[in-house]
C-alpha cells in the first residue's frame, strides 16, 4: 500500500522539507508546533524517509546519488560518458562529493530531530512513539553508514544543529561504526518494533527489526566481526525473510514485496514519487524513450557460468577468439548479410572480416550466450537477443532485435536503437519496463529500489562463515543463491569443487557480482574488499564495447581515489575538519 510514500506526498503538500542546517522539519509548519498532534507526527517521520527522494529525479540534469548509479564506477557496470572519478581527473570541489555528503547529513539532520522532539512533543501514543523513534535511529544509522562507507570517518551529531554549531571535527572510522551499531542495537531492543511487516501490510515500507538486523550484520562485516555479523543475518533469516522463487520476476511491481525484500525505496507512478530507471538504464527504443547512460561491462557478462557451473570461454565457443585483438574481434559480432558500406566500416575499425560469415555470423555469435547461468538473461540484453520496447517513440509495442551495426527501427522486425548507435554496448533488462504497460512515465517507474534483499544477506552470511573458517555452511548459503538462479551448485560436480577458504572467498565475490548489477551494490562491495583498483583499473580498462574495445581509457591516479575526500567547502566552513590523505582541495 506504500503507506510511507502516500504519507511524504502530503508531507510535500504541506513543505514538509527543510534546507540542509534549518532545525525546523518544515518550512510550513513552526518548529514550536511540529510533532504536537499525531498527524504531524506521522508527516514528520514521513519527512525523514523523503531523504531517499533527495535530488532524485533529473530535472534536467542527471542525478548521481541514486544507489543503482554507482555502478557506473563499478566492475560490473559502466557510464556512457566520461565519468571525472574514473579519468583521475576529479578533485575534492566536485558536486557529486559534496550533494552526496549533504543529503546524508540531511537526513541525520532530520532523524535527530525526531529523536529529540517525538518523546517530550507528540501526543501519539507511547508504543507509537516508541517505533517512530526506533525508525528514526535505524535511518540515523542508515545515512551515518552511507557516509563512512566513501569518507570513513565523518562528524558525528546527534541532536539537531545549525550551521553555526556544525563545527566539529570528524570522528574516526571506527568510532561512527559503534555510533552505527548503538542505534541499531537500541532499535533491535524496542519492543514496539516489529521483526518485518508481511506485503500488503498498511506499515510496509517502514524499517523493521529485520532491516536493523541487515544493517548492523552489514556493519560488522565491515569490521570483520564474522560471528557477529552471521549472528544477525540469522536473526533476518528468523524473521521469516527467504528468497522468491523467480530471479527475473522479482524486479517487476507485482513482487516489489515479496519475502525477498527488507527493506526498500518506496516508489508509485506519480512525478516525483517514482525511480527513474527507464530514463537512465532504458534506451530510445524502450517505451517512453530512455538514455542508456549506465550499461554493463563486458567483463560482467562474461562471469556469468555455464550451466553446468564451468567457467565461461570464448575460445570454446569460438576457437581461436582470445588470440585475436579486441578490434579484430568485432568481426564475430556483425549482423548477417552486411552491406558493402558496413563491411568497408568494419573494416576501417580493425574487424578481421576474413572471419565473417555472410550467412551465419549472428547464430555464431549467439552460441556465447546460451546454456549460461539464466540471470544473465535476465540482466543483459545480449548481442540478437529480443525486447519488448516500443516502436519509433510511440505507444505502439514492438519486439526488437539487438543488432550490429544498426540499420533502424521497425514495428515489426526493427532494431534496438540506442542513443550511442556509433557504438555497441550491452544494455541492462534488470528494472528497464519491457512493453508499454509497466510503466506510465521514464521519469517515475512504480518498481521500488531494494536497500536490502534476502539474497545480499545469505552472499554476507556466506562471506562472515568462510572468513570464520565455517566453509560447508558457507557454501550451503551460497548454493541457496545458486539454487533459485537455476545455476550447478558447488562441490555438485568436478568443476564447481570448492579448493579451500581463499578459493570460496572469490567464488562469494564473484556470485554478488553477477546477483546484484544494477543495484547499486558492486562498486561498495569492491572498495570494502580492496579489489577495487585490481578489477576496475586493470591494464588497459575503460569504456568498453561488448567485444573490449575502449571507447575512453580510465585512469588510476593514486590509492586516495578509494576514499572520498571530505567536500572543499565543508573544511571552508569548519576549520575543525581534516582532510583526507592524497586530496587536494
């Protein structure tokens, strides 16, 4: 029912926001008067989850600070522009490291002022109260972790201020991680918190002891306190959490709250309530035209496995393929029956045409992605696959075909047609609306944004008992994941063998890779690991079209760039702050 979002739409009816530092929570409502009947308690909590909406929506520009986005600095994902943080040319005066830092503090900002002024204001009743303020601290708890994740370390405030008195200093990595922890554990202990709301229930979308759970097991991975953390994952699996059934299915409205979901995004389809993944993840041939800026990488469709749980290899498909340059290799992509002007082209670019089949080419070429692990399928859209999108701007459904190079649309029969049509990318199906009827508008899709689902917690639970020397229960968490997606189960067969803890470690690594693109999880889950560097920046790593080439090259300039400096004009206005290493403001 998204009892939350309908609850924030007339929360911004009545201005129920307030700039970044204005201890009032509206600027409609007094701050003498907020929280002093039960409706404005409700708006004013409804206030703290509009956090979530903070600089979503494009407006014109592109938004950066949406979860799914950052996966553009990912190894599983990309942008289709030239992305500062990626060239090494970004410096600490950048937008996106400042907005980032101020929708965070917005958010605490907000969370503390409902702790402090729900106890001694509001005339809801106390169990109300009492799960309202909980609420309040997991979302403290949630903001404070966004921040330490890319900054670690950052001011802790934990009443509400005003500019003037934003003046502290940050506090370490480690002592944010305990405040994170103290909220969360005071939100577990609440009675009047309940462990997770069934779908459907009028409260859903609220935080439940479960997301708590998520959170703070999350935390504790961080901190590489593995009991700890596999001990609440537990607690999540308790509270009646498990995976659905369909893989694919699950990223459509009807199951946004199946079982699978913790915690999520609330969206509906009305502007400004809904996510705008169509624009962004979508194409000009989806319906209500999207702009394809984030794309998956070659090098994530090229871990997804065989069915059997083997490796995947171009050489056994196409022998010969690796010896090949990444330019020559485009040859084995062509559509079929190219014309002159398109093979001259091709071969300009450095296709190695003496390998083209005139007839047979696509069919070649489409042997790569069959009998693969099914969420490929269900992620990317692959070289003369199909998708139902919608003819030349129209309401008007069509099936398209994902062809090299493009000729154009056509109701029946046509072309993907991408706004990077010079190029041949792949494009994401996980979120993007297939056909005309899912979504009403590109700028608010109705699909909810997952915080946190079953299958991150099993992949963490995984993580926290192979680290703690606990391999079989290990492998059963991830098997679980494997299982549901249709894909050999470890230790099933003589190629899905598990050789030990370092082994297991980077078959977990490797099964979020492929769980999770378009979630905005990869590129954390990379800098948490430290393999940030070796998977993204590797020899010769860009922008890349589907067979290697680079469209742009990515430079690393420094480890710094794996911690993100603290924002220019914060340390402008407090001399308290301290930067950090390698950035220069």
């Amino acid at each position: 029912m998204k009892k939350i979002l309908a609850l924030i739409m007339i929360c911004s009816l009545f201005s129920c926001k307030k700039d970044l530092l204005d201890t009032s929570p509206n600027s409609s409502v007094s701050t003498a008067t907020m929280w002093t009947t039960d409706n404005l308690t409700d708006l004013g909590i409804a206030g703290v989850y509009n956090t979530f909406r903070l600089m979503m929506g494009h407006s014109g520009l592109i938004s950066p600070y949406e979860l799914y986005q950052f996966d553009r600095f990912s190894f599983t994902g990309q942008g289709r522009f030239d992305e500062p943080l990626m060239l090494g040319t970004i410096t600490a005066g950048d937008g996106m490291f400042l907005n980032y830092w101020k929708i965070q503090y917005e958010g605490i900002q907000r969370a503390n002022d409902a702790i402090k002024n729900i106890p001694v204001k509001s005339p809801s009743s106390e169990d109300k109260k009492a799960k309202y303020i909980a609420e309040a601290k997991f979302l403290r708890a949630y903001f404070y972790f966004r921040l330490n994740q890319l900054y670690k370390g950052v001011p802790i405030y934990l009443e509400p201020f005003t500019a003037a008195e934003a003046t502290r200093g940050r506090s370490s990595e480690e002592e944010v991680w305990q405040q994170i922890i103290s909220d969360l554990t005071d939100c577990i202990n609440e009675k009047n918190f309940p462990d997770r709301y069934q779908g459907g229930n009028a409260n859903y979308g609220h935080a439940t002891k479960a997301a708590a759970y998520s959170l703070r097991g999350k935390v504790y991975i961080y901190k590489k306190e593995w009991a700890k953390a596999a001990a609440d994952f537990q607690k999540v699996k308790d509270a009646g959490h498990s995976l659905f059934a369909d893989y694919k299915a699950l990223f459509k409205e009807a199951n946004e709250q199946a079982p699978e979901m913790i915690f999520s995004i609330q969206h509906r389809s009305e502007s400004g309530y809904g996510n705008n993944m169509q624009l962004f993840c979508g194409w000009p041939s989806v319906y209500s035209r999207g702009w394809n800026y984030y794309m998956p990488t070659p090098y994530l469709v090229d871990l997804y496995e065989n069915l059997d749980g083997s490796p995947f290899n171009w050489d056994q498909v196409i022998p010969g393929y690796s010896a090949l340059s990444v330019n020559e290799r485009e040859v084995y992509f062509l559509r079929d029956n190219i014309s002159d002007a398109e093979r001259a082209a091709a071969t300009l670019r450095g296709a190695k045409m003496s390998l083209y089949l005139a007839n047979g080419n696509e069919e070649r070429i489409k042997k790569a992605y069959e009998n693969r692990d099914p969420r490929l399928a269900a992620n990317v859209v692959t070289p003369y696959s199909t998708f139902r999108g919608a003819y030349n701007f129209t309401i008007v459904e069509s099936t398209q075909h994902m062809r090299w190079p493009f000729r154009g649309q056509a109701q029946i029969n046509g072309d993907i047609q991408s706004d990077t049509q010079i190029n041949f990318f792949y494009f994401y199906r996980k979120f993007v609306a297939e056909g005309t009827n899912e979504i009403i508008d590109r700028n608010y899709g109705p699909i909810d944004f997952p915080i946190f689902r079953y299958a991150d917690i099993l992949l963490m639970w995984a993580e926290a008992l192979n680290e703690d020397n606990k391999l079989e229960e290990a492998v059963s968490k991830v098997n679980e994941v494997r299982q549901r997606a249709g894909i050999a189960l470890l230790n099933s067969n003589a190629v899905t063998q598990v050789n030990g803890k370092a082994d297991l470690r980077l078959r977990i690594q490797n099964e979020r890779r492929v769980e999770f693109p378009n979630e905005g999880i990869n590129y954390f889950d990379e800098l948490r690991w430290g393999t940030w560097k070796e998977k993204v920046f590797q020899s010769g790593n860009g922008r890349k079209q589907i067979w290697g080439t680079n469209v742009s090259n990515y430079s690393y300039k420094g480890d710094f760039l794996s911690v993100w400096p603290i924002p220019t004009s914060e340390i402008q206005m407090n001399v308290n702050l301290v930067q950090n290493p390698g950035w220069i403001d």
